[in-house]
C-alpha cells in the first residue's frame, strides 16, 4: 500500500520531488533541534493544482499529511510526530510573487515564498509589507499565516490576521478554494479565511494569499529608552501613543539581562548606553511627513519622559546603519538565550495594562520555587506579548533544569491564566502545548474547535496531533 502510494506521489509531481531515505533528514528535525520524528516520505510539489492532487491521494490512502514552510516553528508544529505514518509536504517551491496592485496596496504571493522577499518585492514598488520577524529570511508566509504571526509591527499594523485579505487554499478532501480577493469589505457569510490562519495546518493547506501592503513612511526614526521597571514602561507607552498617534510602529521590551547575554555572546553590537539600566525600551517612530518632523516629535516626547522621570536616559538613532544596529541588539536576544544554553520558553500575551503585575508577582513566584533561575524577559509590550523566558541558575547543568520544565510552565501558565491572558501568543499551540491548552481553555472552546476540525477533516489527516 505505501509503495502504490509512493508511485503515485511521484507520478503527480516527479520522481526527484519525492524524497525518501536520508534525503528527508533536515525536514524531520525542530528549529530547535529537540525532536526529531519520522515521515514515509517528504514531498516538495511546485503549484497548488499538485498539492490538490497529493492530497486527495492522502485521503485515498488514509496518510496523514504535515504542512511545512520554513520549518522556524517553535512549537513541533511542523515536523511530523515519531509513529512514520506521515508524509511531510514542504510549500519550498510555491514561491512565486504572483502580483502586485500598488493602487489597491495589495501583493499576492504563493505560501513559500519567503518573508524577507516579500518584504523587499513590496519595497521595489515603493510599498511596505510591516511585518517583521528575526526570521524574516528563512520563515515563509504559509507559515506566517498558519501562526497568525506577529513580529514587532503589530502595535501599528496588527498580526498575520490583519494583513491578509484573501486566501487560496487546498482543502481537506483535495478541493481548491480561490478566495483570493483583495477586498477590504465582503460581509458575504462566514469569513473562511480566519479559519485557516492561525490554524497550524490542521484544517487544510494555504497555498497563496493577497496581503495588504502600506505607503513607504518618509522617515523612521528607532530610539532606545534607559529605565527603571516595567512600570514606567508601561507608562511611556500611553505617553508615547498620546504624542505619537498612529506613528508608534515598534515599542519592545528588554530587560538588562537580555542585552547582558547579547554583549556577551555578540561583543562587535554596540551598547547605547555609557551605563547600565535594570531595563529597556527600543521604540520605533514612523512619519509621513519628514525628517525633521519626525525628530522634533520624537525630541518633544522625550523631553516630556524626563520632565515627568519615567525614563533615565534615552538615545535617538542619528542614521539607518545606527538603527540597524539597535533593532540587531533586540534580534540577538534569541540567539544570545541559544548561545548561553537551553532555556524554558514562554510565548504569552497579557492585557497591556497587568503586565507590570504579571512580571513581578511571577519573577517572584519562580525564585521562591526555583532559587536562582535567571529571567530572559522581553517582548513586544506594546501589543502585550512577553517572550518570558527561564534559564537555568548559573553554573547549573543545563539538563538538569530542562527536566523541572513542566514544573516552570505550569507556574507561568497558571500566573497567565490568573492575569486573564494566553499561553501562546504568536508561536502556536503545534504539539507542544496541544495538551497544556486544555488546562486554560473552558470546554466550551474546545468542544467548538473539536467540531470544526470534525467537519472540515473528518479523517483527521491534516497535521494530526497538533493544536487538537
């Protein structure tokens, strides 16, 4: 039976775009590197019409399939679990930048292409795609979409959801949707489309979409802000949205131990700062109108930080090369975590306003149960999304402290749950947190979920094991 399906397979897309054997070992693997499952085969079609056709296969044959774009997942959400039944079906080659619609502000692209080519195809015609992740240049827009990704625009441009108009996706049972529409307005019935974002790959396969694109600001202008607590940050926030307006794209929050670890491990990024400060804001500033505009505004909110002592001290970016560099201290924080050692992750989202409560009620929390853990906290707090990070104490092994994560997250996620927010924010449920989920959410949310997996998969074959 596998090998007929196997034949099959390579008769709808060629023989050299099945891979089997050791030719699908870097498709088995996490980003992380934490799991590694196993699949029959991996298959690497080139246009939607043949993903139609590779799916209805599955379903003849009953083969489970898992949708995968860039594989930068955080969450085993796209490689496959350890049984072998699966086949991974990798989007790599639908990456074609259909078209583009200047006048409508509108791009649509095929689920592999790439986000960083998006971003750049748009900057061709003088539009901006906002979102923006640190992996911008491996991660796909399939993949953005089954995350509903976030990234640091979110303040300004809202997530994946927002951005995307229309899909085009490949059903359950192998049936093309050509919803590929790029209206602001089409109160038609349901809205299919928020169906499949954010669902992981677990209700069908999104194969293109037409994302919404935004004039080119004529200057942006990134600041890092020196403070005392979270508090005030929270407080230059209001400040600099009442100042600001729709103009305050990016609002990140850093603690002093995340840039500790990013000058350790990356020493050639420059520090602001002639100081140190218990923590920090780099806060980005788009304008329509000029320059000089922009900078006066941003002198002006400033000005108004310190007259009122919420910030310490803050640096204005003086050139594009000087921004780069500071959005690259933010970018390393990950990689800095990474270079340090393992960590337990938390990708959670707060209501705005109780984030200074959750910090400090769970910083406590966790060094009364795990004396010595050091907190790798930073995120994009304008929008309330922490990634709240665990290290293990200093000079402990790195194993060692992995085996309390179940311990960790339940400390976390139950501070979560009691500060009314989510245990994933931008990164998924995948297979991860499919059963931590049940712990937080009523039964009457799982029971609707349930059922519209029931009715759009009833065989259960996409992406099996993940979110459900």
């Amino acid at each position: 039976m596998t090998s007929d399906f196997l034949r099959c397979c390579r008769e709808a897309i060629g023989a050299s775009y099945v891979l089997t054997d050791a030719a699908m070992a870097t498709y088995l693997t996490d980003w992380r590197g934490r799991f590694t499952g196993r699949a029959q085969a991996v298959l690497r079609p080139a246009n939607t019409d043949q993903i139609a056709a590779l799916i209805k296969l599955c379903q003849q044959y009953r083969i489970p399939v898992v949708a995968q774009g860039g594989n930068t997942g955080l969450v085993l959400g796209s490689v496959p679990d350890a049984s072998g039944t699966a086949v991974v079906l990798s989007l790599a080659r639908l990456n074609q930048l259909r078209s583009i619609d200047p006048q409508n502000n509108t791009v649509t692209v095929e689920a592999g292409c790439l986000l960083q080519q998006v971003q750049d195809y748009a900057a061709e015609h003088a539009r901006l795609f906002p979102l923006s992740l640190a992996s911008e240049g491996s991660c796909t827009i399939g993949g953005n979409l089954s995350t509903n990704a976030g990234g640091t625009a979110v303040l300004r441009y809202g997530s994946m959801r927002d951005l995307t108009l229309g899909l085009e996706v490949v059903t359950a049972e192998g049936e093309i949707w050509h919803g590929l529409r790029g209206l602001r307005k089409d109160n038609t019935g349901y809205d299919l489309r928020d169906l499949f974002i954010g669902a992981e790959g677990t209700l069908g396969i999104i194969t293109a979409a037409v994302l919404t694109l935004f004039a080119q600001p004529k200057a942006r202008l990134t600041a890092p802000v020196a403070l005392d607590s979270p508090r005030q940050a929270l407080d230059l926030l209001s400040l600099a949205q009442a100042q600001c307006g729709a103009g305050l794209t990016g609002f990140e929050l850093m603690s002093d131990f995340c840039l500790q670890l990013v000058q350790r491990h990356f020493p050639q990024l420059p520090f602001p700062f002639a100081q140190r400060h218990p923590h920090y804001v780099l806060l980005e500033y788009s304008d329509q109108e000029s320059e000089s505009h922009a900078m006066q505004l941003m002198e002006n909110m400033m000005s108004s930080a310190l007259e009122k002592n919420l910030i310490r001290d803050a640096v204005i970016a003086s050139s594009i090369a000087q921004s780069q560099a500071l959005w690259q201290l933010r970018e390393h924080i990950s990689m800095a975590q990474a270079a340090e050692g393992k960590n337990i992750k938390h990708d959670i989202a707060l209501p705005v306003s109780r984030i200074a409560d959750f910090i400090s009620e769970t910083d406590a929390l966790l060094q009364t149960a795990f004396p010595g853990c050091r907190m790798v906290c930073f995120g994009h707090l304008g929008d309330g999304n922490l990634h709240y990070n665990v290290s293990a104490p200093a000079g402990q092994d790195d194993a060692a402290f992995l085996q309390q994560q179940p311990a960790v997250n339940l400390c976390v996620h139950d501070s979560v749950h009691k500060y009314d927010g989510s245990i994933s924010a931008e990164h998924g449920l995948g297979a991860l947190k499919r059963e931590e989920i049940k712990r937080y959410k009523s039964a009457t949310e799982m029971a609707m979920m349930t059922a519209i997996k029931r009715a759009l998969d009833p065989h259960n074959l996409m992406n099996p094991g993940k979110v459900l």
